[in-house]
C-alpha cells in the first residue's frame, strides 16, 4: 500500500515539476529586453534617430578603440584633447560618446578615472544626431572610416555621466 503511495507522490511532484519549469520558461521568453542591449542595437542597426533627445543609461558597456585623452596630431605635432570614445559589444559594432567640457569620469568609490579601452562604463546621457563632419574630423579627432560609422548610425551618446566600472572581465 505504502509502494502505491509513494509512487503516486513521486509522479504529483514529477508534474508539479514540469509545470514551474514550463512557467518559467515561459516567463523568461515573455520578459523585457535588457535596455542597455535594446538600445545599442537601435544606435548600431541605424534606428537610433528614435531615440533621439530621450535620456539614456548604458549599463556595462565596453569601451573600445582609442581612448578619450591626448592624441598626437601629426600636422602639428601638437596635442589636442580628444573628448569621445567608443562604447559597444565589439571594436567594429560601437557608438560614440561625447565627453561635454566639465565632465570628468569617476570610479565606484567617486573618484576621477580615466577611460580606457577594455573597460566597462556606465553611462547616463541623451541621443544626440550626429553631427556634420566637419565637427566630427575637428572637435573629435574622427577619421573618415569613424565619421562614417557614426553617419551610417546617425545618432552619438552624448554622456552627462561616467562611472567606469573597472576591466572588463577575461573570458
């Protein structure tokens, strides 16, 4: 008697089992997109301009290419400041970010940080057009691979705030 029991039990919890898996599984396909995701595939895939003027985070994002700072130009062998810098999953799939004047990255304990690539940033600020290209080769330093990329996505990042996280982890 006690044998039917329990294997009665086991094939209660056997299907209660199945069901919270089946729930949950459903849930996470129903659940919203990570917006820091959902956003960048927007800037990347050229459908940015509909974020445009809206605030945005950026949560974890990787820095990529040369970092903001002093670049040597050539012509002048000068330096310049260059405030902007790349964020994005990968170095040939990135948006722009401009550093306004007066902005200085910090880390988790508040204190001024530099930017550099390989790091993971968090980034509050506003979608921005892209500017002409002029402004992109003068105040940003851009190449003209980089000033195409930014006009083929059409929108930068302009950051009101950024706390850089630290390295990126090591896969």
């Amino acid at each position: 008697m006690s044998l039917i029991r329990c294997s009665i039990a086991l094939k209660w919890l056997s299907t209660l089992c199945a069901l919270l898996v089946s729930s949950l599984l459903v849930a996470a396909q129903n659940a919203a997109p990570d917006p820091t995701q959902h956003n960048l595939q927007l800037m990347l895939s050229g459908k940015g301009s509909q974020l445009v003027q809206k605030p945005i985070v950026l949560l974890r994002v990787a820095v990529q290419g040369k970092p903001p700072g002093k670049n040597t130009n050539p012509k002048d062998l000068g330096e310049t400041h260059n405030p902007a810098f790349w964020v994005g999953p990968s170095p040939t799939h990135r948006v722009l970010v401009i550093i306004p004047n007066g902005l200085v990255p910090v880390n988790m304990s508040n204190n001024t940080a530099a930017v550099s690539p390989g790091d993971l940033v968090n980034i509050t600020g506003t979608v921005r057009k892209a500017p002409d290209a002029t402004q992109l080769k003068a105040v940003y330093h851009l190449s003209k691979d980089e000033i195409d990329v930014v006009h083929r996505e059409g929108v930068i990042v302009q950051a009101s705030a950024i706390d850089v996280r630290g390295p990126a982890p090591r896969h």
